[in-house]
C-alpha cells in the first residue's frame, strides 16, 4: 500500500510474509497464492505491499537462479503485490516447532550473516517495482546478548562496514540503493535504540541504520519521542519501522492476571519480559520465567515480547501496547518531513496465539491481516498521509 506524504514523497506500508513461514522457493510462491493476494483482495486494492522474508535456502536457489528471480517477480506482478522491504533477521528455521534462541543465529560476528544479507540486497535491488529506487532490509541487532566477547564485536562492526561498501557498489550497478537495518530486541546486544548508536557510528555508513519495531520499544519501555530525537541527534537513520503491539499487564501481581499471562507462555517464540524498577529496566528472557516465582518485581507493570494483532487487543485485564505504535508513528510520519518511508506490519504469532484466539484456517488469517493493515492505513490517514491507488 502506497501513501502521499504531505511533503510530497511516497510512504509504503507492507505486511511481513514471515507470519506464514516457508524455506524453500516453491513455499514462498504459494505464500503469494494462498496468503498475500487473498489478502490484497479483502482490502479491495489493486496492489498490496509485503515485506519478503526470504529464508536462506530460498535465497540461495533466487541467487543462483536468473530465470526464478524472474519468475518470482513475474509472480509478484501478476498477483498485484510488491515488495520494497524484507525481513532479513531470522536466518532460517522460523517455522519450526521451537524457534526460541535458534533465530539469533548465525550473528554478525558470523561470515554466513553478512553473505546472507549481501544475498538479500541484491535480490531486492531487482525484485523492487520499476518506479522504486531504494529498498530496505531488517537484520539481527548484532548478536544475542551471551557468548559476544574477544574479538566478536569487532568482526561484527568490520562485517557491516563491507556491507556498506557492497550496498554501495550494488547501487552503482543497478540504480538502486539498498539499506539495512539493525532491529534493536530486548536480550541482544542492541536491546534498545540507545544502544544501537554507538555501534552505528562505529560502522559509520549511510546505507546502514536501524530499523524501529514498536513491540520491542514498549517491551523496553523506550519512551518514542525520546528514543527518536535521540537517533536524529546521532544522526542515525531510521531505515524502516515495524508496526506492531506488545502484551501489556499492568498488575502482575494479581493472581488473574499472571493466569491469563500465562495462556501466552507457549513454546515456540522467546517472549522477553520487562519491567521497570527505581534501580532501571529488569527482565527475564522469556514468559514463563517471570511466571515462575520471583524472577522478576511484580510491583509496577509488565511488558512482554509478544506480537500480538494491532486491531484486537488482549481481553482484560491484560492490554496491548497500541499507543506506543501510534506515538512512534506520529514521531515517523506525522512531521513535515517522514524519519522513514517503509512501514512493515509484522505479527508473526497468530498460530502461538492462545487456542481461542488463534485463526483455524487460512480464510481467517487473511481477515485478520486484513484488518491489521486497515487500522495501519486509518492511522495513517489520520496523520494527513493520503492513499495511492
């Protein structure tokens, strides 16, 4: 979905393909079938946005492959989608049954990351429509917070810096420009925007900033206005912004509160858990471990990494972060000048969802989406964007 900035550029809003994950191409091509074009025709348009996430062995079989890259944006084409951004974070593997710490591998200190990422910058530079010129690509904010020591951030900060000078070649061949963004998450080395600074600076590339994802601000309990002025101080772009909503409690020490918690303590996902404290933000690397005794203060609110769908908030007495999402779309959008122009609507948990709340068929999913962009686009009509056919 296109937008008219008041400024007179274009604004794009996407959602993320790694909701319904494949690994391999033919599983991407019937995402487009059975997922991403039911879902652009729920929403009446023409042509929707998805943010690719493309898997390492699916990207390798498009790299080797002229003749399938070719097909798969013939693909994208006839089933009115395009693709301006990708999810490059998870690596492979995010279908499976526990995904949990296995997501933050291979990490920026590992050579495989930073191929993979070229891999993915030059598929995107020809997947992207005619009339785009810039591209964007999320990825790992550096490492998971353990094992990262010696010499680790130092290859890490060397691995974007030639990432950098091969974004810039890339652009010199095809026109156009591709940038990366570190997504800071809570329980990696870049947990918060105030960390990814430094390291960016050390990296010291304009193709290469940070991507804000608003459920991973509010887990961290980031105040948007703050965080941003900070990145603008830095003068660290903003690459691209995921739009989505954290689980909210805001007693968690009453005993109906910590049970309806813990119908999201499921397997699959890690649910970083945070809460803030006089002596600063403390937390637990996942749900279940702050359910469990007393890992973690109970006597102000609780925020947890959980994708929850923008339109449907938790029932009470839990709550979603929704007004974290709009503040920080405001701060992006709403000025006279956008901070970003990729906006990616990315709740990849709605099969981890709590059994009755979870979509039981694919129908479902896509009405779900479809009602997530449509609150998207309302929020961004609101702050004076107007709809491109």
């Amino acid at each position: 979905m296109r937008f008219r900035h008041p400024d007179g550029s274009t604004v794009h809003l996407a959602y993320c393909t790694n909701v319904h994950p494949a690994e391999t191409l033919d599983g991407v091509l019937a995402q487009l079938r059975d997922h991403c074009e039911p879902v652009r025709k729920r929403l009446g348009r023409d042509r929707l946005g998805i943010g690719l996430w493309l898997a390492k062995d699916a990207a390798r079989a498009l790299g080797s492959d002229p003749v399938a890259l070719r097909g798969l944006r013939s693909e994208l084409d006839r089933r009115g989608l395009e693709v301006v951004t990708l999810n490059g974070f998870p690596y492979e593997g995010f279908g499976a049954e526990e995904v949990k710490y296995r997501v933050y591998k291979p990490d920026w200190a590992d050579p495989e990351r930073l191929a993979h990422t070229t891999d993915l910058a030059r598929l995107l530079a020809q997947l992207l429509p005619d009339d785009v010129t810039e591209g964007t690509v999320s990825t790992l904010p550096l490492a998971w917070r353990t094992a990262y020591d010696g010499s680790r951030p130092d290859t890490a900060v060397a691995a974007l810096r030639t990432l950098g000078e091969r974004l810039d070649a890339l652009a010199e061949l095809t026109g156009r420009s591709i940038r990366i963004g570190l997504e800071p998450e809570p329980g990696c080395v870049v947990e918060t925007t105030a960390d990814a600074i430094a390291p960016l600076i050390a990296v010291g590339h304009d193709r290469i900033g940070i991507c804000v994802d608003t459920c991973h601000l509010a887990t961290s309990f980031e105040p948007p206005d703050s965080a941003l002025d900070a990145l603008v101080a830095a003068g660290v772009p903003v690459v691209k912004s995921q739009l989505s909503a954290a689980l909210h409690a805001e007693q968690p020490h009453l005993p109906e509160v910590r049970e309806a918690l813990a119908a999201f303590d499921e397997p699959r996902f890690l649910h970083q858990t945070r809460t803030r404290t006089a002596a600063g933000l403390r937390g637990t690397d996942d749900l279940g471990e702050a359910l469990n005794g007393e890992a973690l203060p109970d006597a102000s609110p609780w925020r947890a990494h959980f994708h929850v769908p923008l339109h449907a908030a938790p029932a009470a007495p839990l709550t979603s972060t929704m007004t974290v999402l709009g503040d920080t779309l405001q701060r992006l959008v709403g000025g006279p000048r956008p901070l970003t122009r990729h906006l990616e609507v990315e709740t990849y948990t709605w099969q981890a969802l709590p059994s009755e709340l979870r979509p039981r068929a694919r129908a479902q999913l896509a009405d779900g989406i479809a009602a997530e962009l449509t609150l998207a686009r309302d929020l961004l009509t609101d702050l004076g964007l107007k709809e491109l056919p």
